[in-house]
C-alpha cells in the first residue's frame, strides 16, 4: 500500500509557509494542491475484455434491425459534455454489428435534446416511445432531462441506462433506469473529503439551480458540515455572462476554495471572472466542469490548478487492453482522444447491446426482455467496471476520481481515496 | 440602510461597469421610443451583432497585428462595432417597421414584428456560429487597477466606464446642440408638426436607428470584451435589463436611460451583498414597480405630453 499521508503532511507545511510568505494579498494561506501527487492511470478501472467474449446461439432468425436511442444536448452549449458518450455508444454499437453474432441489426438512433432543457425532453422521448423500434434508450446525458422523462418512460417499459447523468434522485422511483457510474452522493461526498484533505477551512459553495449542480452543491455542503469544515457562502446563480455580483460575494467571504457545482458553460465564466478580480482561492468543480473547453475559455493561465472530480476515470491514461483498444478504435473513428463519458457511453452500448442478445434468443427482442435483462444482470462487464445492478439501478461501489488543470491541460490525479 | 453603505465600496465598480453597459444598451431603447412610440424589442440582437463583430474584429486584429497595445485594439474595434449595429439597426428599421409605419399598423404589430425580428436575428446567428459560446481573444490581461481602501475597479471596468460615459456625453450633446439632434428632439416632440417644420421625419427615424443600434454597438464591444464571450443569445438578458433601465428612467428620454442603467447595476450589485445573488434581480423590479407606482413615465419624465 502506498503511503501519501507523509509527503501530504510535508507538502502542506511546505504550501502554508510558501503561501504565508507570498506575496499576493487576497489569497487565503489556508489550502493548496501542491502535494497532490496522483498516479498516472491510478483507477479502479476493469481490466475485462468485452462482450466478444460472449458467445450465443445464433439464432434461424429472419433478421430485422432493433433500435437504440440515446438522446443529450448534442448541439448546444454544453454538448462537449455529451458527444463523447454518443460517439462511444455508437462504437459499440458499429463493432458489434460489425460482429454480427446478434441475429439482429442494431440501428442507434440519437436525438438532440438541445441545452438539456426538461422542457423539451418529453417530446423527445415519444420519438423513442412511439417508435416500436426502439428497445432501449441511452439517456438522458444530464440529470435534468433524465428526471423529466423517468415517468414516460416507465409507462411505456422502455428501459433506459445513462453513461453521465449523475443525480441521486433519478433512481428513487422504480423506473427502468439503470446507472452506469456512481451517483452525486458518492462524488459530492468524495468531494468534500478532498477538500478536508487538501486542508481548506472556509469554503464557498455555489451552484446553478439545476437538479445536477443544487444536488451535488448540497450534498458538498452537508458532507463539509459533517467534516466540521466551515462554509463561507453559499450561492444559487442564474447562469448568465455578468458573474460581478458573484465574485464580489465570494470575494467577501475569503474562503480558501470556491466548490462550484454546474456545467462547463458557466464553469468557465466564473472561474475567468474570479481570476480577473483578484480571487487566488483554489477553484473545485465536478464531473460537469470536466471538458478541456473550461481550459480553452477561461484562459489557460486562469484555469490552472483548478480540481474536478468525477465518477468517470480517463480512458486515455489507463494501461489496460480494453481501455486502449477502445482509446485507439475511437480516434480512429472519430479523429480525436475520447473525451469525457465517451468509455461509459461504450459501455452503455455494450450493456444494451448484451441485453439485446439475450432477448433475441427466443427470436424476439422486446422492451421487456430488455428491462428484465438489466435487471438481473449479474458481473455484466463493460471496460470501465462490470455491471450489477441492485433494486434501484444503482450499481455497488464506484470510484471517484480527481482531476487538475495543469498547463492548459486537464490531468489525471488518481482516485480521491488514494490521494488523502 | 446600513448594509448599503457597507456594501458600497465592494460593489461600486461592478455596479458602474455593469450599469454604463446597459445604459448604453437603454440608449437605443429609449431613442427609437421617442420617436416611433415603439419598444424595439430586436435591439438585444443589435448589442449580439456589436459582441459578435467585436470578437470577429478582434480575432482578425491580433492575427494582423499582434504586437500592438490592446487598448488600441479595442479602439480600433469601435469602428465596426458601431456601424455594423448601426447599419443593422437600420436595416431592421426598413424591413420590420417601415411598412407597417406606411400602413398606418396598430401598435400590437409592431411589437409581433420586433418580437419575430429579434427571433429571427438570433437564430440566423445562431445557424452560422453554431450554438456554443465563442472566446473574445485577450487583449489585455485584467487585473485590479485602481485600489482605495475597499474600492477595486479593474482595468476593464475602468476602461468601460470611460468609453460608457465618452459616448453618452458624446450622444447628449449631438442630441442638445446639432441640427439633427434638433431634428429628432423635434419628431419625439411630434412628428406632425415637425414635417411641416421642414424636417424629414423618415430621414430622420432613420437617424435614430442608426445612433441607437451604434450605442448597441459599442455595449456590444464592451461587454464581450468584459466577460470574454460571444454567443447568439447572449443580448437576451442585457436586453432586457436594459428595457427596464430605460423604463426606470423614463422612456423616451435619454439621460433617464443613462440614469436607469446606472442605478440597475448599481442596484443589482448591492442588493446582491446585501441578500444574496439570488435577490438581485428581484430588488431591481421591485425598485421599478415602486418607482413606476410614483412615477408612472419614470424617473426623469414629467407627465404625459413632453417628450424629451
């Protein structure tokens, strides 16, 4: 077992007399990353091959083609969050066609649901629920949109897995909705033992007023409290470009590290605006915030050293077959590295696409074999950890990782428990 | 209140900056209310062409001349900012409003037509740039400038508050002394009796699109500027910030649009120390209804009939 605690308790000492001595006035002495040393693939990743592995009857079956939808904000603001899962599901989808063991052809069918509005979401929805189709769906990519649409979803028995959507909430109404990474509980609370980790004393939480962001915020804040770990401020923000009010507000409250709960849109603004009035404080957000975009808006100078957590692990750094096979097929396909969620957007493939060839045994894939399949579904293996799904949809377990900006780039810590 | 003066020093600079960019905003709002009795509700995408045409300028600049001071940049920048809101303000003037003015249109289509060519500007943004927000290059870094105690104004809050305050001297003198800054005073007074005056009211309609939709311009520069951003939507919000500053000051007249901006930045920065962010917007409508329930035409207008 590898010992941080030393070079943590040194390289904290070290940053307190560094800060101490420094001569910037408006950054608190409190916390610094300095000794955040992070191993270079450091994940719980799973080393397992994929469904290649699996063998079924080839069935005397007449052909046909099922559908898997997937629907997220391809196009909007926050899209760079959500193409990366696209590209994967429809990877897996093209190699196992490609396969062609599933007596079946699997069309994958994505639909926009632009800016992930709640609002739009249902419409979007009857797409894949009047379409008779369409056996499962991947989505949505954001909690939001996933809340609004649970409920048709369910009536119509259309079983749906989400590579990103984070939120605790989703699963608490016996929907068929199967989670692929862990949820906002596990990372807010990952999150906060970071930041009593890191030593930071005061913290101002902020978040967008969105079921993902208020819901990681929240329960950041309450982990924090639970810690003993004071919090300066807490702010809801309409997202907007003029973030003056905000800075001034957390400019007041002197706090060692500013949690910001929200996506990459506003992420960008706050921390560009932040760094321009002065505010030094280390700058923590979440899966959300987790693009190279936030680098590439707010300025690189401005964005370094900030931390993002995530339930996610970086395809690109890990060491095992699975993972660079699939690193390698996608730039191959897509003409650039995985970006965020595209391996558990894989893996939503593979999952559907295991259950599609369980229900086309008995000749027929329908909705319900689907859904019965994820249910029971025992060691289902995916490349970025193997699937059992408990009552809710949740799975067991989950690792969250940190990350931080460093020289323009976001790089990969390790996972939190091996970093404090 | 006590929270006011504590706050104050924390937040005047934003509350300036923030405020001389939707007085410059309220400007167009408030001269084409004069003289047409018509809210333009398509001037937010005026101030997203002035954002739009800064970055592009920008971008095409620092390509050009990289060596060169930002501050001469974003001068240099001033130019197309201005006249292509300027023209565009036009433009819109011929296409949404003219014919509707020739048929002698109630009031409600004007408002429908404003309404669809704000849409419409938006979106055909929209479908050229794409739905992501765009990066202003940095021109020059921004840091803290001025200190006094508790005060802090950043440079670029410096710059767009001079810029702010230049344009809208600039603006109320050629409104006060020139013969078309007559011209328009006389349509907003009214328009009949000005054409048997001599004036050409069209010409002059035009006139003030022109100028508003240049004051947009350079809101435009200056907020993209400020905050680094270009996106299809992002006059939505100014706009109508802006519509409220220059109700608040009084429609129609110009130095209540400046007066209205001013104090909604202010105003929405203090109340943002004093109950949280969350209230701001919240205080700057509730300013206004009690301003409106004592002043109906605002606060620099008197009674129904003048108009100036």
């Amino acid at each position: 077992m590898k010992h941080r605690f030393t070079p943590l308790v040194a390289g904290t000492v070290l940053a307190l007399f560094a800060s101490a001595c420094s001569s910037s006035g408006t950054s608190a002495a409190g916390c610094s990353t300095d000794d955040l040393a992070g191993s270079a693939s450091g994940t719980a990743a799973r080393l397992i091959s994929v469904a290649a592995a699996k063998t079924h009857n080839l069935l005397a079956q007449a052909g046909g083609t099922v559908k898997v939808g997937f629907f997220g904000d391809l196009t909007g603001g926050n899209s760079a969050l959500v193409t990366g899962s696209r590209n994967g599901a429809a990877l897996a989808i093209e190699q196992r066609n490609t396969v062609g063991d599933l007596g079946v052809t699997v069309e994958f069918m994505p639909i926009d649901n632009k800016d992930a509005s709640s609002d739009t979401a249902p419409s979007v929805e009857q797409k894949f629920i009047q379409d008779k189709g369409v056996v499962g769906v991947i989505g949505g990519a954001f909690s939001g949109e996933t809340l609004a649409v649970g409920e048709l979803f369910s009536e119509a028995g259309l079983a749906h897995v989400s590579p990103s959507a984070t939120n605790p909430d989703i699963t608490t109404h016996g929907w068929p909705f199967f989670r692929l990474l862990s949820t906002d509980v596990v990372q807010g609370a990952k999150a906060a033992a970071l930041i009593d980790g890191l030593g930071c004393e005061a913290i101002a939480v902020i978040n967008d007023k969105t079921d993902y962001g208020q819901g990681l915020a929240d329960v950041v804040s309450a982990e924090l409290a639970k810690l003993g770990t004071t919090v300066a401020l807490t702010e809801g923000i309409e997202p907007t470009t003029d973030y003056t009010t905000l800075v001034a507000s957390i400019e007041a409250a002197k706090p060692d590290l500013i949690f910001y709960g929200g996506y990459t849109k506003e992420t960008s603004l706050i921390i560009k605006q932040l760094r321009e009035a002065g505010v030094d404080a280390l700058f923590m957000s979440g899966d959300g915030s987790k693009e190279q975009v936030i680098v590439d808006q707010a300025g690189a100078a401005n964005a370094e050293g900030t931390i993002l957590t995530c339930p996610c692990a970086d395809p690109n750094v890990a060491t095992d077959d699975a993972s660079m096979k699939f690193v390698a097929d996608y730039t191959a396909k897509y003409g650039a590295a995985p970006s965020i969620y595209a391996a558990e957007g894989y893996d939503a493939g593979l999952v559907m696409l295991e259950a599609i060839a369980a229900s086309a045994e008995d000749g027929k894939v329908t909705r319900p074999e689907i859904v019965a399949f994820l249910e029971a579904a025992d060691g289902l293996e995916g490349i970025t950890k193997s699937y059992t799904w408990d009552d809710t949809g949740e799975i067991a377990g989950g690792v969250i990782i940190a990350y931080q900006v460093k020289d323009g780039k976001i790089v990969q810590l390790g996972s939190i428990d091996d970093l404090i | 209140m006590d929270c006011l003066t504590t706050e104050l020093p924390f937040r005047i600079a934003g509350g300036l900056s923030s405020g001389s960019i939707i007085a410059l905003i309220a400007l167009g709002y408030t001269l084409v209310y004069g003289v047409l009795q018509l809210i333009n509700f398509a001037h937010s995408e005026i101030f997203m062409f002035g954002t739009l045409t800064g970055m592009l300028t920008l971008n095409a600049l620092t390509v050009a001349v990289p060596s060169a001071p930002g501050i001469l940049l974003l001068a240099a920048a001033l130019v197309p900012c201005m006249l292509i809101s300027g023209f565009a303000a036009v433009g819109l003037e011929r296409i949404a409003y003219r014919p509707l003015r020739r048929r002698g249109a109630p009031r409600l289509a004007y408002l429908i037509s404003a309404i669809g060519a704000s849409l419409f500007m938006a979106n055909a943004v929209r479908l050229w740039r794409g739905s992501n927000p765009e990066t202003y290059p940095t021109v020059i870094a921004v840091e803290p400038t001025i200190r006094l105690g508790d005060i802090k104004f950043l440079n670029r809050d410096v710059i767009v508050i001079v810029v702010a305050i230049v344009m809208m001297i600039l603006l109320d003198q050629f409104v006060r002394r020139s013969r078309v800054g007559m011209g328009i005073r006389a349509v907003a007074q009214d328009a009949e009796t000005a054409s048997l005056m001599g004036v050409d009211i069209d010409r002059i309609i035009v006139l003030t699109f022109f100028i508003g939709g240049a004051m947009g311009g350079v809101a435009g520069l200056m907020f993209g500027f400020s905050f680094g951003r270009q996106m299809f939507d992002i006059g939505f919000l100014p706009g109508i910030k802006a519509f409220t500053a220059a109700v608040l000051g009084g429609i129609g007249s110009i130095r209540g649009a400046m007066l209205g901006g001013l104090s909604i930045g202010l105003i929405e920065n203090i109340s943002a120390g004093c109950f949280g962010t969350q209230w701001k917007d919240v205080s700057v409508f509730v300013l206004l209804v009690l301003v409106l329930m004592f002043r109906p035409t605002g606060i620099l207008r008197q009674g129904q009939g003048q108009k100036t």
